[in-house]
C-alpha cells in the first residue's frame, strides 16, 4: 500500500488531505482491488475445476455456454444465483442462517490484507502478519457453525460438527508446520520472510529438507482447513446433502462457494511466501523482469491447481481416519521436525 500512498501525494485533490485520510483512502482502494482480483479468480477457478475435472474423467466439462469452450460459463452461474429465489427454512435462526455466509467469506477475505503480492504491493506490512493471516482465516469455521446451526438441519448441523472438529482440529499441525520457518526467519513478517529466499532456486524454504517436511504438512493440513477432498466431509454429498450449506440458494449459496475457493486461493498464497520464494523465480536475470505480482499469483495458481488435481483422484476420507491422520502422524511429526530443527539452530 505504499506506493498508493506515495501515488496519492503527487495528486493535486488528494495530496492537501491529511495523512490519516490518504492512509484510509488508501486501505480502500487496496480491498476494492483486492476484492476484485480475488472474484475474478473464483470464476476462473470455477470453471477451470470443471474442466480439470472433465479432463480427468474423460468427459467435456462446460462446452456451449459462452463461445470458445464454455469460457462464459462462470458468469452464467453468476446470472443464475442472482435470478434464484432466496429461500428460507421457515423453522431457521434467521439471524444466523442470514450472517452465516457473510462470515464465511469475509474470515477468508480479511488474510488478504498482509499477503505480499511485491516488495511494495501488500495491503498492511505487520510484523505479526503471518499469525494475523491464519487468525482471521480461523474465522471461516464460526461461519460454518452459523450456516448449521441456524438452517436448523440435521445434515446441516452435522456438517457444521464436523468442519468445526476438522478445522480446528488440523489449525494445530499447520501452525506447527510454519514455525520452523519462522524461527529461522527471526520474523513473522511475511514480506520479510520472502526476502530471505531471495536470489538462486535453492535459496526457497522449500529445498531446505525440513522445511520441505513442513511444505508438506502445511499443504495437506490446508487441505483440510478448507474442506477440500479428500477431507470435505463437512459437504460430503453422499452423506449429508451438501451439509452446512443444505438450505442456501441464490447469492447466499454463491457467497459460500466465493468463501470456500478464496479460502483455497488464501492457504495457497501464504505457502508461496513462506516456502516457494515469493515473487522470486530462482532465477535472478528472470527476477528484473517479470512484475514481481505475476509470478507470486502464477505459483499460487498452481497450488490451487494441485488442490483440483487431487479432488478429482483421492476418494474422501472417513472421519475416524481423519482424525488418525491428525492427531496420530501430522501431529507428531511437525512436533518432531521442529524439535530437530531448533536442535540444529541450537548447535549452529
């Protein structure tokens, strides 16, 4: 955002206005374009999913809607929630089944304000961005207990029962799974932790062998943060329905969807700070001249795509494995993985 502040001062309207209204104006202007971006991203990733999943099953996936290979398929769905009647069970909390997806998406959307899309593009550079990033995505699963409980809902309720035993469940191992870079780093700044994997590929957390274990964690524990399969029983259709979003329709339901893959986008971004270098390529000749937003959205991108990818090839875990996979092995490990590397800092 400092550059929007440095911008606005060259203004003749808005260079005379006070700092603390440029700072506010500011802030603004980054949501709005933020908010965007991360829309617009959910449309493609709509319907990239489909096709990922077309293309995987060996069948077409969206073709007629919108021209060349279904590309205005997104914005179709977008006409149909708007044109859907809003529902509401008579017996519902209306409060809570009406605040539900506004929770839902704004937990997701709050992280975006520390992700540091460029050395200068990043809406707040806080010392504690990392923590702040994992604590307003935590939010989601209030959300997700709102949208159960009060659709009054037996498959609903179940569902919310679940996300919250899974979501809060796997916050630990992801937690976990950072802090061996953080302690490295000194810092849980994540621009700053980007600066450090600066220069040369093997300068990236990644290639670090323990921080590759804790890649590995963080990946699959964000997995199931943001219900996807192999861990989406929170909406496991076979079983609940949909679950927690059984009784919305219309842009209440759009507006849990919007929640769900910019939670996805989300967890894919902080991985790219944190352990794939950023908006460094590995190649410092590449670095001055690609723009710095491009190749951070470009490997976040790609995670998401690895997400799609294994939707559509692992079948969906049972809840006591779920659990086990948890509480018994990621647990355990990241605990481990971290002792050893604060031995080694220790010693070093």
């Amino acid at each position: 955002m400092d550059w929007l502040l440095a911008h606005f001062s060259t203004l003749p309207l808005l260079g005379g206005l006070p700092y603390s209204a440029q700072a506010g104006l500011a802030m603004g202007v980054y949501g709005a374009v933020v908010l965007v971006i991360v829309a617009l991203a959910v449309m493609v990733f709509s319907l990239a999913e489909r096709k990922v999943a077309g293309f995987m099953q060996s069948r077409y996936g969206p073709m007629y809607v919108g021209g060349w290979h279904g590309i205005l398929q997104p914005l179709a769905d977008g006409i149909k929630f708007l044109l859907k009647e809003d529902i509401a069970p008579a017996a519902a909390d209306k409060l809570l089944w009406r605040a539900a997806p506004i929770a839902v998406f704004t937990g997701a959307f709050m992280g975006y304000a520390v992700i540091p899309w460029g050395p200068s593009f990043v809406g707040a550079k806080l010392d504690m961005g990392l923590f702040y990033a994992f604590a307003t995505s935590s939010l989601v699963v209030m959300g997700i207990i709102m949208a159960g409980w009060g659709s009054n809902n037996k498959w609903s309720l179940y569902g919310a029962m679940r996300g919250a035993a899974q979501v809060i469940s796997y916050e630990i191992p992801l937690g976990l799974a950072v802090l061996p870079v953080i302690m490295g780093a000194g810092t849980l700044n994540m621009g700053s932790i980007v600066q450090r994997q600066a220069g040369f590929l093997w300068n990236w957390n990644v290639f670090n062998p323990l921080f590759a274990i804790s890649f590995v964690l963080y990946f699959v524990s964000a997995m199931a943060e943001v219900n996807r399969i192999p861990f989406d029983l929170p909406e496991s259709e076979s079983e609940l329905v949909a679950g927690y979003h059984t009784e919305y329709t219309g842009m209440k339901f759009a507006f849990m969807m919007l929640g769900e893959y910019a939670d996805m986008f989300l967890v894919a971004t902080i991985a790219t700070a944190v352990f794939l270098g950023g908006w460094w390529t590995g190649i410092p000749r590449v670095d001055h001249f690609v723009p710095a937003p491009v190749i951070f959205t470009v490997k976040a991108v790609a995670l998401v795509f690895i997400m799609m990818w294994l939707r559509w090839t692992l079948p969906r875990l049972r809840v006591d494995q779920l659990m086990h996979l948890c509480w018994k092995i990621f647990i355990p490990i990241a605990l481990g993985n971290l002792l050893l590397y604060g031995l080694i800092r220790s010693v070093i």
